[in-house]
C-alpha cells in the first residue's frame, strides 16, 4: 500500500469512528441489551455502529466485497 492509500484509508476509518460515535453516544447507559447465539451481548448501540462502519467501508471501497 503506497503512502496516499494509507492516508485515505486512515481517513475512511476516521470517518467510520466519527459517524460510530454519533450512533452510540446517544445510547448511552439506555440501550437494551439482546444475546447472540453464543451467548455474547450485542446492544442497539453495537448494531447501529456496525451499520454505519459498514456504510462508510462501502461508499469508499465499493468493490470490495462485503457480508
């Protein structure tokens, strides 16, 4: 990776951080709590970030593949 694409992704990830934020702050200390199959808690707040992270990677790395 050449020093201009660490630099926009180091951005892409700053923005992905910034816009998770603005998803779990407002949540915080009132979310509801669910369990994943394994037992591990997941909140509102967690979905909510994953989405946004998601988004982000995809409006900036389209052609990558993602689940």
């Amino acid at each position: 990776m050449d020093a201009d694409a660490l630099a926009r992704a180091a951005e892409v990830a700053e923005k992905a951080c910034e816009r998770a934020r603005r998803e779990i702050m407002p949540r915080f200390r009132g979310v509801a709590v669910e369990f994943k199959q394994d037992g591990s808690p997941v909140t509102e707040a967690d979905r909510a970030a994953e989405r946004v992270i998601r988004q982000t990677l995809r409006e900036a790395y389209p052609c990558l593949l993602y689940t």
